[in-house]
C-alpha cells in the first residue's frame, strides 16, 4: 500500500475517534480505543505513521526519525505483546507561553506483558492533546 494512502488511513482512524471534540465532550471509553489504536500502530511497526499525525509540539521534539528509532528500541527486546488493559485515564491542563503545547491533553495507561518479559507488567502511557482547531491527536508515548 503506497505511503500516503496509509497515512491517510490513519489519519482518518485517529480521527474517527478524536475528531472536532472539546475535552469535556470526549468518551473516556473513545480515549481507551484511541490509545489502543496508537500502541497497536507502534506494534505494527508504523511509529513512523503517529509521528506523522502528530502534535507540531511532538514533531519539534523529535524529528521522525529519532522518534521511530527511540520507540521501536525500546520495545525490540520485548517481543509481541501477549496481555494489555488499560488502567487509568487522566486529564491535565498545561499553562505555558508556547501555544504548541499549551492545552488540555488526556493520557491513558495501559499494563502490558511481552512475550519475552513475561514475568513483568511494563506500563505504556500515550497521550493526546487537543489543538487550536479542536482536534485531538497524539502527543506522545511512554513505555516504563
């Protein structure tokens, strides 16, 4: 499938979940499906997809590149995923003189096993926040 044909896809599947909303009119229950559907592009290999979509705060954080290079190395010694639930939603406003990330953003944690760490519960944390035009994108992803 060419490269902007997937992009457009995922653009239009974040968006199906985080479309025009003001914080108060978002499901936390279409927040835990957003944050699955952006972990399990990271499990696809298509990190490079949410960088594309993301906040022009993330994107000036990172460059594409370094944001693939640091997710997929973090989580190449994990194996697949065999267990993921999501465990808490939380809300934050952030005050700060740069309007790129100044805002409301929503954060949802996930516990997850891998294949080969099955013993241990790893947290994931992706987060979103919503832009000047109201729409919500993805602003970030922890693993811990």
């Amino acid at each position: 499938m060419p490269r902007m044909i997937r992009f457009l896809l995922a653009a239009a599947l974040l968006w199906s979940w985080f479309g025009p909303a003001a914080a108060q009119d978002v499901e936390p229950s279409d927040m835990v499906r957003g944050g699955m559907q952006a972990i399990q592009m990271i499990d696809q290999g298509r990190a490079g997809e949410l960088w594309d979509g993301a906040t022009a705060a993330t994107r000036k954080r990172a460059t594409r590149a370094d944001f693939m290079s640091k997710v997929t190395g973090n989580r190449a010694s994990l194996g697949a995923p065999r267990q993921r639930v999501w465990v808490a939603i939380n809300r934050q406003v952030v005050t700060d003189p740069d309007s790129d990330t100044a805002g409301q953003y929503v954060s949802v944690e996930y516990e997850t096993r891998f294949t080969n760490k099955p013993e241990n519960t790893l947290r994931e944390l992706v987060s979103f926040h919503l832009d000047s035009d109201r729409v919500w994108r993805f602003s970030g992803y922890v693993l811990r």
